[in-house]
C-alpha cells in the first residue's frame, strides 16, 4: 500500500476452494487523518495453487479503496469491512476466475 493508506496485515488464507466458492478475508486497512477524500488503488495480487498443484500467482490487480471526508469517516471505522470489501470480493472473484480458466482449458 502507499500513503495515505497502510496497514500491517497484508496476507489472509483463504483456505481449500472449489470453483464458484466464496469466502471472506478481513484486512485492517489505516488512513492518515491528513488523507485527501478520493479513490485511491491498492495493489493486489493472489498466491494459490493450481489443479497440477504449482504455485501461482495471479496478475495484479488493482483495487479502488475510496477514502471519504473527516465526518464520513467515522462509518468506515465502525465497520473496518467497509475499506476492504471491495478489495477482498474482487480478489476472491479473480481468484475464482483464474480457477475456472485453469481448469477449462485443461486437456486431461
């Protein structure tokens, strides 16, 4: 992540998954007081294995985090999943995606 945001959680296990599953990761996400009000992208990326059992990681994929005013703020920290979910359903869809792919093109 870059300024304004930061955070010192930067990986969740996602655990066994299927095709069509879905799960859910938290992250903690922080914004600088100072933080001007506007979309900002955060670089992702997913690390899983594949049906072969090899490493992969996906592409990177980035992710709006939006960052609202000082007095819309405090919604966002009284549910610190407002910030993330976003990043985190988009990175389970990609995820999700790159399995499908994997396995329809497969010629086993």
């Amino acid at each position: 992540m870059s300024d304004p945001l930061s955070s010192t959680d930067y990986t969740a296990f996602l655990g066994d998954m299927e095709p069509c599953d879905q799960v859910r990761a938290r992250f903690n996400i922080d914004v600088d007081p100072d933080a001007i009000p506007k979309a900002y992208s955060v670089k992702t990326e997913i690390e899983y294995e594949d049906a072969k059992g090899q490493t992969r990681i996906s592409d990177i994929i980035y992710v709006p985090a939006e960052v609202r005013d000082q007095e819309e703020r405090k919604g966002i920290f009284g549910n610190p999943l407002l910030l993330s979910a976003g990043l985190v359903i988009i990175a389970v869809l990609i995820f999700l995606y790159l399995k499908r792919r994997e396995g329809g093109s497969s010629s086993e």
